[in-house]
C-alpha cells in the first residue's frame, strides 16, 4: 500500500464521523443530537472561533448539502483506499471529480475567514490575524488532501495498468475474438 493511500484512506475515515456528528448539525434539526454532540459543535465553534459552524449562513448551509451528496462516496473511498489505488484503479475518476469540487468549496470558506470583518460579530469568531489563521488550520486539510488527491489520480502511475497488465488485457481479448470466430 503507498503512503498516500495511507493518507487517504485516514481522511475519508474520519471525515464520515465528523460529517454525520458535527457538520449535519448546520442542516438538521438540533432534536435529532444528542446534547453532548451539541456542546462538543459548541465547544469547537468558541476554542476555534467559528462563527460559520455555530451560525452557518445559507451559503455555508448549501456547500455541507454538498457534503451531504458526497458521503456515500466516502465509503466507498474507504473501501478503495483500504485495498490501494493499484488494485482500485477505478477510484481514478470519482476521486478527481470529487477532490476538486471540494478543492473549489473551500475558497469561499478561505476567502469568508481570511477578509470578513468580524469586528461587529456576536458569535465567537476570530479576532485578529492569528485567530483567522487558527481556524483556516481546520479547514485547510479538506483543501490541501483533495487537490493532492486530484493530482495523484492525474498523474500518479498506481491508476494505469502496468505494461504486463496490458499485454494480459491485448491477450485475453484475442482469446475472446477466437471464440466468437
């Protein structure tokens, strides 16, 4: 297994629980939680100032629905990177097409805690560039692990067949055109 098999399948894991215990919380009723799921949302959100996870406005709401279609896929990823990328050849594609949808829902969340002014906010959130920098620290794995995740499934040669799988492909369909013959 290759070490960024390794990462992968470390990310994809721990993102089904965060996803289904913290960030479902913005869309979902708070009836649904149990309390100590609701202070553990509370406590993140006032340690790291998060006023997008404790208040989420719609536009925040609409990128975890985006999340919310993309967790079958997690499994999945689970199940794939468990086995590696050489054997799973057909992660390729749904690893690139998702990598670099949540590659790009992580800009208006950079760009949001980077420059909002947070000077008149209620809600715990950063106060000064040291603060802003602390939380970008949470949200900067789901930008940097799905564009290395784009990129290894672009170019990294554990998606291609080997020159000896390929010469066994060329062979078997030659022994599939005999017998149709």
């Amino acid at each position: 297994m290759r070490f960024l098999d390794v990462i992968f399948f470390i990310y994809f894991l721990t993102h089904i629980p965060i996803s289904v215990l913290v960030d479902f919380q913005a869309l979902l009723p708070s009836k649904y939680y149990p309390q100590q799921l609701i202070a553990l949302k509370d406590w993140y959100c006032t340690e790291f100032r998060d006023p997008l996870l404790m208040l989420p406005p719609v536009w925040f709401k609409s990128l975890i629905v985006c999340e919310l279609f993309q967790f079958p896929f997690f499994f999945v990823a689970v199940y794939g990177f468990f086995k590696g990328a050489r054997i799973c050849k057909w992660l390729r594609l749904p690893c690139i097409i998702y990598g670099s949808h949540v590659a790009t829902t992580l800009v208006p969340i950079i760009f949001h805690v980077l420059l909002q002014d947070f000077s008149k906010e209620k809600l715990p959130s950063p106060r000064n560039f040291n603060e802003r920098l602390f939380l970008l620290s949470v949200y900067t794995p789901y930008l940097l692990i799905p564009i290395a995740l784009v990129l290894d499934a672009l170019f990294s040669s554990a998606y291609r067949d080997s020159p000896q799988d390929q010469k066994q492909q060329k062979q078997q369909q030659q022994q599939k055109q005999k017998k149709v013959k």
